[in-house]
C-alpha cells in the first residue's frame, strides 16, 4: 500500500486553504485543478470548513463517523462542518480494495490514523500561522472551537483569519495524536449529521436528481439470464401519452417517457422476442441436483490440519460420526432505493449522478461507452438509499449513459422493483455437506470435514470492472487475473476468497479438512452484506452446535471450551451469555435461546436468538448481540448498525430466498420477496466490548450470527434441525 | 426547474393524439395545486415530476412498501396507488408540510433514527397518522399501524422509541393546552 502524506497546497480559490493528500509518487508541481482535486479539507476565509467525504454514505453513518476523526484533531465541532460527497480522483481511493469504493466494512479502519493525522497537521499549521502572526512561539498558543487563542491575553484569531498566512507555511512532518484520555469526540455517541435533513425529506438520493428537461427511462431486461432481444414490436407502446422514444440497448428494450409512470406503463405493452437460450431449462431444483451431486467429489483444498479428516471419519464406527448437508439460496439486495443512474451526455461533456457504492467504475463504464477522456467526465455522488453491497455493479450507470448519448438528452434511468428483484447480482446459492468424529466415550470431537459447492463472485465482478483498454485505477493484481478469467481461472487454478470466507473455524478440532468445489449454474452473483460469511457462518455455527447436542453438551460452553486460544472470540461468547441469562434462561417453559459467534472483517461478534414457536411459525423475541470491533469512533452508530445487519440477517433467516424457474426469477416484489417489518422485529440488546485496538468492521459483522443462532434456538424448541435457508418447520 | 419539466410536459401533452386529460385542483401542503394531467397518473408521480416535490419516495408502485406514504385529508394512504383524479379537491399533505417542530419529527430527530433514510418520510408520515388517529396506541398498536412500511436498513427499533416519545411529547403538549385553557 502507498502511503499517503498529507500536506498543505497552495491555496487556489482565493482567500482558502485546502488541505490535501498527495500520493508520495506524485509530483509536486500539480495544477490548479489537480489541486481542487486533491482537497480533503477547504477553510474558507469566513471560516467555513468543507470536508470532502470520499464514501459513499448509505445508510452506515460514515458521513458522521469520518466527519467526526477530522473534527477531533482540528478542534472543531462535527456539526460545524459542511460536507461534500467526493468526486472521482485517485486520492479518495479506499487502500484497502485498490479504488474508490465503498464496501467491505473498511471505511472507518481506513481513515482512522490518516484522517486524524490530516487534522492534526491542519491545526499545527494554524497554531503556527498564528505564532508568527502575533510573534510569539507556538506554544503560547492553543486551539479551540475554529478558533487559535493566545494563552497571555484570550485573543484569538479564527482559522479563516489565518489562511493567508497558513499558506504560506509548511506543515509539520510530524504531529502527535491525541491519546484516547483527550478524545472530545471519539467514542461518543455524537448525532447523526444528515439527521435532519433526513427527517425533513430535504436529503438527495440518487432518484430525486432533476435536470430541465430530464427524461426518464424504463429498461426491460431479458427474463432469462443471458438471453438478448431477437425482435420487438413498440407500437403498441409509442402510442402511450409521454412516450418520447423507445430503443434497444445492449441491456434490453429502454422505454424513455416523459414520467417515470408512463415509461412504466407503456413498458407493459411491449412485445418483445426474447432469444433462446441454454439457461432456459434452468430450475432451482436442477441446481440443488447438481451441487448435490458436485459436493461428492473432492474439491480444492483450501484449508487442513492435522490429518485428513476423511480418513478419520471413514474409519470411525457409524455411531461416532455426524453427516448432514446444509443449504444456502440466492438472495436479493433490495434497496429501498430502486435502481437509478441520471446521465447526461454531451459531445465534449458526460454527467453522471448516481447512488453508487463505487464511482470509479461508473466513471470508467462512462468512458468506455462514450469514448470521452476521464476529464470530460464527471460522476456525482448523492445519498444511497442502501447499498448492501449491490451499488458497486455498473449495469444502471452503462444503461443511462447509452441511453443519453443516444437521445442527446439527460436521461434518468430507473428500475420498477420488480426488475430490480429479477435482476440483481445475487448472494449465491450454496451447497455443503459436513462430517464429524467423536471419541469413543462421545466426549471430543475428533475430526471435522466441510465441503461446499459455490460459484464465484470475482468472476462474476471483473468483467464488469475491466473495461477494453486496461484502465489505469485497475489494481495489478486484478488486472493479471482479468486476462485469466477468460481461461476459467476461478474454476482451475484460484479460489475466490469471498466463497470460502469464514469457513476456516477457529475450534479447536485437532484434524480439519475444507474443500471447495466451483459451480457456477449462470446466475449473477454479487457481494451482499458480509457475502461468503453469511453463509458460511449459518453452516459452520449450526454444524457445531449439532456436535455439542451430539455430545450432550451446552451449546455455549462447548463453544468455549473450543475458543480457549482465541481471547476475543470468548470474550464476546462470554459477555453474550451473561447478558441473555443463558443458563438461567435455557429452563424458560416457551423461550428458547441459541448462540452462535463468528469473526468478520476483522471483528468478533456473537449473538444469543431468543424465540418461541407459535402455529410452527418462528417468533425471534429477543437478540443479545456483542460486538469486539476494536475503538468504538461512534456507539450509537455501531449499534445502529448491529441492529441493521441483524435485521438483514433475520430477513434472509426467516424469508429471504430466490428460486429459478425456466432461467428467470420466480419472485417479483415486496409481496413475493418479504422483507421483515416492524411487527416481526425483535428486541435488539447490543454491547460494545470496550478496546484498545484500531477500529475494524461494523456494517457487516452482525448479519453472519443471526442466522445460526435462530436455528439454534429452533432446534432447542421443536428438536428439529433446520439445515436450509430460509429457515421453515415441518 | 420545476417549471421548466412542467411546461414542457405541457407541451407534450398538447403535441398528442390519443389521450385522456383533465385538471385536477387540489391543495397539496396548504397550498392550491392545478394539474392537467391524465387522472390515472398517480398523486406520487404528480407530486414528484410535475410538483418537484422529491420527499415523498418510490420503494415498489404497488403499496406494498409505504416509502410514498402521504396524507388525504389527514389520513395516510400510498401514493403510488392513488390515481391522482382521488384527490381532486381533497387536502394532501407530504413530508414537506409537516412542521419540522412536530413531535413525531422532533423524536425522530432525537432518537437518531434514519440510517440510509430513504423509507423515512414514509414512516414519518404513516407514525403522524397514526398518533393522530390514536394517541394512545399502545406497542402492538403501534407495530401493526406501522407494519406497511418497510426499512430494508432495519431502523425498527429506533422508529418504536421515537414514536413512543412522540407520543409522550403530545401528551404533554395536549395536557399544557388544557392546563392553559382551565386558567382562562
Ligand atoms: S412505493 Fe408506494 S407503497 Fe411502495
Ligand atoms: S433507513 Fe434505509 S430503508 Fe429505512
């Protein structure tokens, strides 16, 4: 990873400083509009800061959270700041996915020592425009509230005042950081900034960007995955009142109206030809077949110690071996948010407006469709109304930007909710079979095996994100595996991390085996909030609490006898059993808890599910939820967001699930696709264990749990072991 | 802006062969309205691309989700699926025309509750409906009067507290008034 260094520039809008970051590699003479680019912080001779928010703020409170690291070194208040989404430039890259992207629960670990550094060395400057302004040492003075005051007199000169001379300084090298005693902000449960604007309908989203003269657009995309246009007949639809156009683009038929209504409803009357294709003949249940069948072959192996466990379990006497199959289906995002991309193209120009979790790719899709420079090109981030990881793929961003250059005229694309349940990039469908051995006494567990069947996400990503000519924000490492996509590479020689994710247990289990087997049956697949580990953790934390029932043991101390060398994994199974009573609780006559805990994103996290069964309906009552996920920046945030990912977890637990039939979605909407609501929610219990240690993952690592735990609590009701999702009695 | 998408929808819709228009009066907000329109169109198109009034959302079309929750006289219904002709001479109120010193906005500010945010006018305006309808809804009220708007980000439990402070700010606003009006 390069390292960033941030440094002063020479102030450019007149009367301001910018602060900004500059690649060690780059060069020092940047241009003026280099420069602007390069702002992370602007003070305004009014003393008006702007801080430029390089993710993308969808739901995750990063807009605060980022806000709030800078604000402690420069000594201002978060709310006092404005801020801006940033553009597209390579210094608001994430350094941990190699573009500017946001995912992977990265952002706030990312930020953590440079943000603050960035603060810290903008208030040294000031400290130091002021020494000099009134001639006295650096010392005799200190900051507070925007403002550098004088120790001997309470003068004080805001840090507008001090731009001009600010800039004519250099920054410190060097600047000490707070330590944690001092933190004003840090760790505390300071309000969400966009609150307001949030509750007041005033927040821009992607859907509410107007243009004169905007069009909107309506794209019906093949039913059957891969299939492409043969014929069709749109007069029937040109006659709808507010039709403007109707043409065939490489993503299917655009309807473009005046309204996003009468692009939908004449959509309706289309007539459109489809063209056959292989996946036609598609059913979930050929692929249930087929996995079924692949999960019996020997996979990669990608993860082993001690003996291979096959052997062992083969030789053991049937009755002290355990051999199950779980199931995983394929699962839609569903943003709030239906999916939008407003473009306008121009001949020297492209605009693009988008809610979008990735504006690299957008701005490299835009290239390669409108033959512009990157200059020529501009993409503007408004708020997501959600992401969950489907707001990095491109389709709407390529479809609106076709569309535009096309019609000459701005055009908004927006997907009616059904196409955006029947064309996602899915969580994959998965399938796994697990094998343990037990001493003969039925007191350790001997030998674990996993194999599973999987397809892989990367395969699916790069093809979008490698566009013809090499693009030059494509990683090295990426861009050597693009040109090996097309000879298979996932299938032979790499294994895609984000499949087997979270299957590699921290038991202790003296001899572990873990195969992957590549099937991909043709469906999209994506990142969806915690990808391989939602899955994975739903298999691995009900495999092993079967072995605990097997040995008669409690669910939540066998765990912990396996965790003895893993301290923070305990200690979040530890303090989860103590807040949900669990030894008190597990005699409750109609309540029933499971457990379950698993490592994502660099955070440990476990749950406790509380249910009751009524009318073999599952009633999750209560959640106890523990999170290690190192210095807190903001707790009501990370609260927020453990109740979200619980959420988002319960919905896929309790009703997510995608089926195929004939090569197409059979869902369609809320009504097929149900999501929870407010009557099924239970009472999210969440703590925090305080630490030491730089800040790791939030939005993701509560989703993995829930799961296993409700079907762990399930089993402690009925005695039934639900092995698939979504969890179903019989 | 607004005029501009307007006039030019206008425009269009002289330019056209076959089709059905009618002027639709209404207030929206407290404020007259007047749209020659296809009646069939729904209020919430009407009220996002021709009125540019954006805070009212679209989450399905089909009123399944409750993101485009408005008010018809006070009550709440989905705008998605309300031909705007329904309204004709009624009384709309969207999330704009709430006061932003209302209680229900008031503890949503408080209680931090939006993540994302997008279902949030929806769910603000069905939980000031609901509190109007019945302020004493007790919590199995509250979750079923509030059960037809979805939060993919999962804000439920900070939507029940808001509302039950919410309601607990109105009642001592109502006993003030009527501690105000027992002194006159
Ligand atoms: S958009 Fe109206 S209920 Fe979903
Ligand atoms: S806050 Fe995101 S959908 Fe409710």
């Amino acid at each position: 990873m390069k390292r960033r260094e941030f440094l002063k520039l020479t102030a450019v809008v007149s009367g301001s400083l910018l602060i900004g970051v500059q690649w060690s590699c780059a060069s020092d003479n940047m241009t003026e509009s280099d420069q602007r680019l390069n702002a992370w912080v602007q003070i305004q001779a009014d003393n008006q800061i702007t801080f430029i928010i390089d993710r993308a703020e969808m739901g995750q409170g990063v807009l605060t959270a980022l806000t709030m690291l800078l604000a402690e070194e420069l000594e201002i208040e978060p709310k006092q700041v404005k801020t801006e989404f940033a553009p597209v430039a390579d210094v608001y890259k994430n350094p941990a996915l190699h573009s500017q992207v946001t995912g992977g629960s990265t952002s706030i670990a990312m930020a953590w020592q440079p943000l603050r550094e960035a603060g810290a060395k903008a208030r040294e400057l000031l400290l130091l425009a002021a020494a000099k302004t009134w001639q006295i040492e650096k010392s005799q003075c200190y900051v507070k509230d925007t403002k550098v005051w004088r120790k001997d007199n309470q003068q004080f000169l805001t840090y507008g005042e001090l731009v001009d001379v600010a800039r004519q300084l250099s920054p410190p090298k060097k600047v000490r950081l707070k330590p944690a005693s001092q933190y004003r902000f840090i760790g505390k449960a300071i309000p969400r900034l966009e609150t307001a604007d949030k509750v007041e309908g005033n927040a821009e989203f992607g859907i509410d960007v107007s243009l004169p003269d905007l069009l909107v657009a309506v794209v019906i995309h093949p039913p059957v995955f891969g299939s492409q246009v043969e014929s069709f007949d749109a007069s029937k639809a040109k006659q709808k009142a507010g039709v403007v156009d109707i043409i065939e683009i490489p993503q299917g038929i655009a309807v473009v109206a005046q309204s996003y209504w009468q692009a939908e409803q004449a959509s309706q009357l289309l007539e459109i030809q489809w063209k056959t294709v292989d996946l036609d003949s598609l059913d979930s249940t050929i692929i249930q077949q087929n996995q079924a069948e692949l999960v019996k072959q020997t996979g990669r192996l990608i993860h082993q110690q001690g003996q291979t466990a096959q052997a062992l379990i083969d030789k053991a006497d049937a009755r002290q071996t355990l051999s199950v199959t779980y199931q995983t289906p394929y699962l839609a995002h569903a943003t709030m948010e239906p999916i939008n991309c407003t473009a306008w193209v121009t001949e020297h120009q492209c605009s693009i407006w988008v809610p979008s979790q990735a504006p690299e790719w957008n701005k490299s899709t835009a290239k390669e469709i409108t033959g512009l420079s990157e200059e020529q090109i501009t993409v503007h981030t408004t708020f997501l109304g959600g992401g969950f990881g489907r707001r990095v793929c491109p389709d709407e961003i390529a479809e609106a930007v076709t569309i535009s250059k096309r019609l000459k005229k701005p055009i908004k694309v927006l997907w009616p909710r059904e196409q955006d349940i029947q064309h996602d990039y899915y969580r994959p469908a998965t399938y796994h079979q697990l094998k343990a051995s037990f001493d003969a006494n039925k007191q350790q567990v001997k030998a674990w095996q996993h194999k599973f069947v999987c397809p892989s996400i990367l395969s699916w990503m790069l093809p979008h994100l490698v566009q013809s000519e090499s693009p030059s924000w494509l990683p090295e490492t990426i861009k050597d595996l693009s040109g090996k996509i097309a000879h298979g590479v996932f299938t032979k020689w790499l294994v895609d991390d984000t499949s087997v994710e979270g299957t590699n247990i921290p038991y202790a289990i003296p001899n572990q085996t873990v195969e992957y087997i590549y099937y991909d049956p043709g469906i999209p697949v994506g990142f969806w909030r915690s990808v391989g580990h939602s899955q994975n953790a739903f298999v691995v934390e009900g495999f092993i609490d079967e072995i605990a029932n097997q040995l008669n043991q409690d669910s939540y101390l066998f765990r912990r006898k396996l965790l003895q060398d893993h301290g923070q994994a305990l200690a979040v199974l530890d303090r989860v059993a103590e807040m949900s009573q669990w030894h008190q609780n597990s005699n409750h006559p109609s309540r029933f808890l499971g457990i379950a805990q698993h490592y994502s994103f660099g955070s440990y996290v476990a749950q406790v599910a509380e249910v009751s069964i009524h009318q073999q309906s599952i009633q999750v009552e209560k959640v106890y939820c523990v999170i290690d996920c190192g210095q807190v920046v903001n707790p009501a945030i990370v609260k927020a967001q453990m109740q979200s990912a619980i959420v988002f977890g319960l919905t896929a637990a309790l009703t997510g699930e995608i089926t195929i039939e004939q090569g197409r979605v059979t869902q369609h909407h809320f009504d097929d696709y149900q999501l929870l609501r407010i009557n099924q929610m239970p009472e999210v219990m969440v703590d925090i264990i305080p630490s030491e240690n730089a800040p790791s993952g939030v939005g993701e690592p509560a989703t993995p749990p829930i799961a296993p735990a409700v079907a762990n609590a399930v089993y402690q009701a009925t005695k039934q072991r639900l092995r698939s999702l979504p969890l179903r009695l019989t | 802006m607004k005029n501009q998408t307007y006039t030019s929808h206008l425009v269009f819709l002289l330019k056209v062969k076959i089709m059905v228009r009618k002027t639709i009066e209404f207030n929206l907000n407290q404020q007259a309205q007047s749209l020659t329109v296809d009646p069939a169109m729904p209020l919430l198109w009407a009220i996002r691309e021709l009125i540019g009034l954006t805070g009212t959302k679209f989450g399905c079309g089909k009123g399944l989700c409750g993101a485009c929750t408005v008010h018809l006289n006070g009550m709440a219904i989905r705008a998605c699926i309300t031909p705007i002709e329904v309204v004709a001479n009624q009384e709309i109120t969207t999330i704009e025309g709430i006061q932003s010193e209302h209680p229900v906005k008031q503890a949503w500010k408080e209680q931090d509750v939006p993540q994302c945010g997008y279902c949030q006018p929806g769910q603000i305006m069905s939980a000031v409906a609901l509190l109007k309808q019945n302020p004493k809804a007790d919590l199995n009220q509250i979750k079923s009067g509030m059960a037809g708007n979805l939060c993919r980000c999962g804000t439920y439990q900070a939507i029940l507290q808001a509302i039950l402070q919410a309601q607990a700010m109105q009642a001592t606003q109502f006993a003030q008034v009527k501690g105000n009006n027992h002194e006159a």
